[in-house]
C-alpha cells in the first residue's frame, strides 16, 4: 500500500520509520518531511493547507492511508476532505478536531459528560472575564481558546498577573486564538499523558509518558513545545489508567459519537493525577510530540495495520497493542534561543557516532545544506534510548547525546529526572 505521511518533525521522523517497517507498505510519500523522514520516504512538494491539491495527489499516487501529524490541518478539516474522496485518512475530522482546537469546546464535553476536570468559564470580553475572576481561587489559570502552539496558558498567582493575562490576551496577544478565554480553577497534582486510538467506538490503549514543557533543568524558564519524554510514565498505574479510560477516555468517545462527530485518530489526553483520581488538562487531537518518538521506540507491531484499522472503523478486530516494558527516554537537542527565536544554519555532525551507542535520533527541525545537515528550527533531533529503568535509558539517551557534535545546540540535561528520583529512593 502506498501511504502519505503529513508534517515534517520528529514525531513524523518517529511515524515514518516504524511505518517503513511494514510489510505491507509499498511506497511512502511525506510532505513536507524532512532529511530523517527522506531515510524513509519520498518527500513531495505538497501544501496540507492546500486540501485539493492533497486530494489530487492522492488519487494520482493510489494512495491506500493518509496519516496527519501535526493539528492544524485537523482543525482545518483536511480529514473531512480526504473521507469525503473515499481515501482512508488517520486523524479526526474538523469538529471532533475541537478537543484540541477550541479549550471552551472540550470544557462544554467534558460538563454534558460529566468528565473530571477544573472548574472553568468561557469568556469573550475582557469586562466578562474580570467580572468571573472573582469565582476563582488563586492561582487561576487563564487559556486563549484557541491553537497557540502550546503558548497559550498563562498560570496566575496574583490578580494582577490575571489581569495583565487577560488584557494581553484580549489585545490579541495570541490573535484569533485569545478572542475567547478560558478561566481555569488551578489542578494540583503530577501530570502525564495518555494515548488510546479509537475509530469512534472501539478504544485500544496506546501507552502513557511525561513531557517536559519547561525550557531549563528543574522545570525552570519558558513554556516550550516539550524537551524530552519518556515512557512508560509509571505514575499512571494500570489502575489510574483503567480509571482515566472509565471515566474520561470512553464517556469523550461515546458523546462524540452520540451527537454525530465521531472521533477517529489517536486521542492524547493529558491527566492530572489528583487526590481525587485522574481529572483531564487537557485533550490533543494527535500523537505528542516529542511523546510519539518514545511510543514509537517502544510499539511493536505493524503500524500500517494498526493506523489503517483506525481509519477504515475495524479497531474492533485488532488485538491489544504491544509495548515494550523496558523505557524509552528522548531528548530534545534545541537550536540556541529556542523557545524564542532560534539560530538557524548551525552545523550537525555525529548522529552516526551517536546511533552506534544503540540510540536513535529523530530528526525534529534539520535542513540538508550542500551535504551538511545543519539546524533549520527550534527543536531541532531529538536523541532517543531504551533502557531497564528511566535512569539507565537516560544515561543512555545523554551518552548518546554527548556523541553529536552541534555547537549551536542545548538541551536539557535532566529529562525524566521526577522518575529518576523516586527510582532512587
Ligand atoms: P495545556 O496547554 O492545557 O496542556 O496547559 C499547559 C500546561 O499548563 C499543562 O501541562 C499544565 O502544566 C498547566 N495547566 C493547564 N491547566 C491547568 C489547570 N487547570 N491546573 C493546573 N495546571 C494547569
Ligand atoms: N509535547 C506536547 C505536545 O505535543 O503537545
């Protein structure tokens, strides 16, 4: 079967080469890839914005499953347009696609199905939002609704920061995505990640793992879009995730379905374990990223069955999936001035060095220059290991690392270091 692989990152790098391990795959054609995903596939000049055009080529190339990476062709409504042609497509379309697209829209799903999450109110004027502040305990949580990259949360200890929160938000500080907001009561806990795929009724787990957000060792500095993870996340226990599926993964399902948008892709759902049980963050409409590199080190199987079940509804009849028990761990090596503007152009050496330690390094933002591969965004590989415990895949993954030559580069040097410490103990 040939199959088009959309997005251009590590988790793309990550989807394609357990993808290039089926056999039941002819050819893999990726847009925009990038030089890790050209190892495994044929890179073609292709805009997802562009629905016709993608639609167009998947006809002309017989293509038997399109599988969509990243979030804003979902919530832009490419699968729609794909199911629409008859070509099987992973990934939900435009209006389950709100679960991750719009936070008042999940927060609306998660009241009618009775879903453990924060106490919340939408908002869509500045006046509305100062008026319900007063509802909420500090710290409060102030959201933009819409798509911000991960940018788009702001946590409040005092009411001034609230309202300076709110007064850069509703000045279109995030543009059309802080047009509304969300007020959040503030969640204490430890956070992890689930993932489960679903064809709009059948659910099958996808295993779990722990991001890291914070830019600097020790959760310091800026939001980024992740710096490492690893998985499993052992925090969330068989009984914490037969939990999180009872009471938030099957009633998210089962609503969609019932009122006519059945979601259909890999549902990420980010938990925080509370006092009281798994209660939802928040919902991503596709698999994380660096998250996916790690589950994807882990699966064994053929993942062109497995995402195609999701695509044509028979998930039924698949088997559970299998994870390997022994961790994986990625790190994320960054372009210097990442989370902000970061340097392109810098020179990359040593991945071969680095894969002879037993690692794999995904390529996240990279750019082929002449024969040079060289940084061409914010995060740019992502050094990826296994290990019998967090703390010997993370020896792992920094020996690894320190086998790349990238003098424009960092990264963290601590990632899964919670799990780490309570191995310790
Ligand atoms: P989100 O983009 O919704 O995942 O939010 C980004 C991060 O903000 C999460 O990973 C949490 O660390 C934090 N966060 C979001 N909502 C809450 C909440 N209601 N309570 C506590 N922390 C939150
Ligand atoms: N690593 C966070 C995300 O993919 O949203």
């Amino acid at each position: 079967m040939n199959i088009l692989l959309l997005g251009g990152g590590g988790r793309e790098h990550a989807l394609a080469w357990k993808l290039a391990q089926s056999p039941s795959l002819k050819t893999l054609y990726a847009a925009p890839g990038n030089p890790g995903i050209a190892q495994h596939a044929t890179l073609v000049d292709l805009d997802a914005a562009d629905h016709r055009a993608v639609v167009d080529f998947c006809i002309r190339h017989s293509i038997g499953l399109v599988v969509i990476g990243p979030e804003a062709p979902l919530v832009d409504g490419l699968a729609d347009n794909l199911r629409i042609m008859g070509v099987p497509v992973f990934g939900p379309n435009k209006k389950p696609a709100q679960l991750e697209g719009s936070k008042g829209f999940t927060k609306d799903l998660c009241k009618r199905a009775n879903i453990p999450t924060a106490a919340y109110v939408r908002v869509t004027s500045k006046d509305g939002a100062i008026a319900a502040l007063d509802d909420f305990a500090l710290p409060v949580v102030i959201k933009a609704d819409g798509l911000a990259a991960g940018k788009g949360v702001i946590i409040a200890e005092t009411r001034d920061e609230a309202l300076a929160a709110l007064d850069s938000m509703f000045s279109g500080a995030f543009g059309a995505a802080g047009e509304e907001v969300v007020l959040e009561e503030f969640m204490t806990g430890e956070e992890a990640s689930f993932f489960a795929l679903t064809d709009g009724s059948a659910i099958l787990p996808f295993g779990s793992a722990q991001d890291h957000k914070r830019v600097g060792d020790g959760d310091t500095g800026p939001n980024t879009g992740g710096m490492g993870a690893y998985s499993p996340a052992r925090v969330l226990t068989p009984a914490l995730e037969q939990q999180a599926i009872d009471t938030i993964i099957r009633p998210t399902v089962d609503t969609l379905a019932a009122e006519g948008m059945p979601y259909s892709g890999v549902l990420y759902a980010g938990l925080m374990l509370t006092d009281a049980g798994p209660r939802l963050i928040e919902y991503n409409a596709r698999f994380g990223d660096p998250e996916c590199q790690v589950l994807m080190t882990r699966f064994d199987g053929d993942l062109v069955a497995l995402l195609l079940a999701v695509a044509q509804g028979k998930l039924a009849d698949q088997g559970p999936v299998t994870l390997a028990d022994r961790t994986a761990l990625t790190v994320v090596m960054a372009a210097s001035g990442y989370p902000g503007t970061p340097e392109k152009g810098g020179s990359i050496a040593g991945i071969e060095a680095a894969e002879q330690t037993g690692a794999k390094v995904f390529h996240a933002g990279t750019a082929d220059k002449g024969g040079t591969l060289v940084a061409n965004g914010g995060r740019v590989l992502n050094v990826t290991a296994t290990g019998d415990s967090v703390g010997a895949a993370q020896a792992a993954a920094y020996a690894a690392v320190d086998a790349i030559d990238f003098p424009t580069g960092f990264c963290r040097r601590d990632i899964g270091w919670r799990e780490v410490e309570r191995e310790a103990r």
